[in-house]
C-alpha cells in the first residue's frame, strides 16, 4: 500500500507511520498542501490522509481540489481520509467530499480502521448523529452493518 500523508506536523506523521507502517507499506509526505496534486499525478496513492490544518493550503481545499481535478479527468479518483481538529469541523469534510474523517487526537486502532475502510472504496466517519441519536462511529464498505435480529448496528 502506498500512503499519501499532508500535514506540517512531524508528531502527527510519526503517529500515523507508525500504526499503519508494514513491511509493505510506503509513505510520501507532503508538508505543503500546495504539492498534494503533484505527488498524486507522480504516483497515484492508495490513500491520502490530509491533516485539517496543512501550513498554506489544508485538507478542505486540498481535498476540493483533488476532486475537482478527477472530475476534470486530469487526476485519477483517489480515497481521502481526512484528519479534523474537532467535531465541528465535520461540516468541512462532508462539504469536501473526503471519503472518511476522523477527530483528533487519532489513536492507531481507529486509524486502522478507517485506513482499511477508505482505502477499500468504503467510507469511516465520526461524530455524526442520526435520528436515533449520536453516531460516534459509522464503518460502511458497501453494505450496512446490522446485527442477527436485522437492527442497524453502531459504536456509539
């Protein structure tokens, strides 16, 4: 797998390599949001992971831009998992049409799981609510999780 990461924070990319790095796995940083399409266009990622906040140009418009950009067929589709700095901020990734989010701080069984779902064709977000009340965590790879007795099923 080949790992796309956008952000300007040296933690952030330490935490990050080190829940989804394997033997197989390759990553390229991008510190400047700015360079993002570039590297796509060099070698197109399995997966983008974009920071909210990227120095001159963050994850919203990075995102925006990426998909404008496979809309104009001049990039190929990629999955975006985009990292948000708090739940208010999940009007931005939904606007941006990133496949997953995730609130910050990340943890690496949560990276993991978003990672495999977005990287899948799947979408993994957090913090929305439905009718029924707060959805913390909602994993989708196609078909909708339901439980033996045929109920939806959520983390939250």
């Amino acid at each position: 797998m080949h790992i796309l990461i956008a952000t300007d924070a040296t933690w952030l990319v330490d935490d990050i390599v080190a829940a989804l790095g394997t033997e197989d796995t390759t990553f390229v940083v991008c510190r400047d949001g700015r360079a993002v399409a570039r590297q796509v266009a060099d070698r197109t990622p399995d997966l983008c992971i974009l920071d909210l906040q990227i120095g001159s140009m963050g994850g919203m418009a990075v995102t925006m831009s990426l998909r404008l950009d496979e809309s104009a067929g001049t990039l190929p589709r990629v999955p975006i998992l985009m990292l948000l700095d708090r739940r208010a901020d999940l009007h931005l990734a939904r606007r941006s049409a990133a496949d997953g989010w995730l609130i910050k701080p990340v943890d690496p069984l949560r990276l993991g799981y978003a990672a495999d779902a977005v990287s899948a064709g799947g979408v993994y977000t957090e913090g929305l609510d439905d009718d029924a009340g707060a959805v913390d965590l909602m994993v989708d790879l196609g078909e909708p999780a339901v439980s033996p007795e045929g109920d939806p099923v959520n983390a939250g």
